[in-house]
C-alpha cells in the first residue's frame, strides 16, 4: 500500500473529540490500540497532531495512542497574544484532563515546540524529539524577521507549495518516500491566517528564551537531528539523560527516520 493511503487508513482509525485543558478548548484525537499503555504525542510549532502520525503508525501494535492540537494550532482554541506561559500552563493541566476523561498517560513522545509542553507536564516517561534547547542566532534572526514581517508572509506561507518546500528544508532524508509523506501533510495540515500569525510570534519569543531545561523524571529520551537547522543538536546539561541518541536527520526527524525513533522507543519497553 502506498504511504499516503496508509496512513489515511490509519486516520480513518482514529477518534477525535475536545477537551477543557486549563480553560483551553483542546482537540484530541485517540487511537485504541486495545493496550494497557497510553502513549501521547505532541506535534511541533507550526502544525497539527498530523505531523506526528507517521510515528505513530509504527507505534500502533503497542500502545492506545492519544494526540492534542497545540493551543492556536489545528482544531484548538485560538489564544490572542499567546505568550509561551499560556503553553506552559496549558500543559501543566494536560495530563489531569485526560485523567478526568479516563484517558491517564504513561509516556510523551513530544517534537520541538511539543518538548517544551512536555516538560511541563509532569509525566514520569518522556521522550524529547528535536527539543528547543539552544537556537542558533541565524534562526535567532530569521525568526524575528517572520515576526515583522507575518502580514505579508501569512499570503506566502499559507501556500500548498511552499509548505512543501519548507520542508523540504527541515529534512536530511530526500527520499522520494519521504518527499511524498512532506506532500501528504501540507495538504493535511490545518493553518489559517489567524493562527499562522500567533504562531509566528510564539517562535520569536521560543527562539529568544533561555536553554529549554528538562526536569528530572523516571525516565528521559533525548533524540536530536545532527543536521538540525532549527535549533542546536545538544545534549541538555544538569540533567540524567536516560538515552541519548544523535541521528542524521534535520529538524523534522519525526519525517526523516519514523522507523528507527519507534525502534528506539520500543526498546525501552
């Protein structure tokens, strides 16, 4: 079965509802993997739980998986003016949600702007894919000057092809399987102008902070791209790394190498 159909069969699978997360009307969207375990994903800025499907896909034989739409993101509330706070609190509220729900957590599986919402969460078992620990200062730049400009640039980034070319940027593998499956998710993927400016300026103000610092946690996963443009391929320090894994990938490794990051989950089972 081709790739595209595979995983639309796959969504064709997965339930989807909303959820009152401290005051945020939240979508989720669940997967019965008829398991004792729940896993939950946590896409990065700019997308939607879509991004995260096709490591989900390979994860579907072992866990019920559950995944969210950031706030301003997907089919999730739009927050004005969000500031990186209204994550943070957000997130602290994530898991007693669900709980409510009869959905508790086991284990995270967040990307980029997601690891920061993990972080926060309190879950014993995390794995932080592509995490924003330090940002370079040309991404520093770039993304200051999308801020300024994101009127304008709300026109060209809103556009089918150069979604697809902007990720075309954010992977190692080029592939025609995996150009196939940036082309699959810029048609799926849910961003209107509203949200692409919020977000804009959510990725000024994450390329300003501080390193990204991880709690301590039973357990902790660490995978970075060692081509990763976005932010800097390194390992956190003051903290116990449980698995420290460098890939070949970019910032996208959740595109770049599904396979062998579900492998590297599993394992650990």
């Amino acid at each position: 079965m081709k790739m595209p159909l595979m995983y639309d069969e796959f969504l064709s699978k997965i339930s989807s509802d909303f959820i009152n997360v401290g005051g945020v009307r939240t979508a989720y969207y669940f997967y019965n993997g008829n398991s004792n375990k729940t896993i939950l994903l946590i896409h990065g800025i700019g997308g939607d739980f879509h991004g995260m499907i096709p490591l989900a896909y390979r994860l579907r034989d072992d866990a019920n998986l559950l995944f969210v739409d950031l706030p301003s993101h997907g089919k999730s509330q739009l927050i004005s003016n969000m500031e990186v706070s209204n994550i943070e609190h957000w997130a602290r509220n994530l898991l007693p949600a669900f709980k409510q729900r009869d959905l508790p957590i086991n284990e995270i599986v967040a990307h980029s702007l997601g690891c920061l919402a993990a972080s926060k969460t309190g879950c014993p078992k995390i794995w932080y894919i592509n995490p924003p620990f330090e940002t370079p200062i040309v991404t520093k730049i770039s993304s200051s000057f999308l801020y300024h400009v994101r009127w304008i640039n709300k026109h060209i980034y809103l556009n089918y092809y150069f979604s697809v070319f902007r990720g075309m940027c954010l992977i190692r593998n080029r592939q025609k399987s995996t150009i196939s499956l940036i082309k699959w998710l810029a048609r799926k993927t849910r961003v209107t102008s509203r949200q692409y400016l919020e977000q804009a300026k959510i990725a000024r103000d994450v390329s300003r902070m501080e390193k990204m610092v991880i709690p301590e946690s039973k357990f902790t996963g660490l995978i970075v791209g060692k081509f990763d443009k976005i932010t800097r391929p390194i390992g956190a320090t003051g903290v116990k790394i449980d698995k420290f894994v460098e890939l070949n990938t970019g910032h996208l490794s959740v595109l770049d190498s599904p396979e062998l990051i579900s492998k590297l989950i599993l394992s650990e089972e």
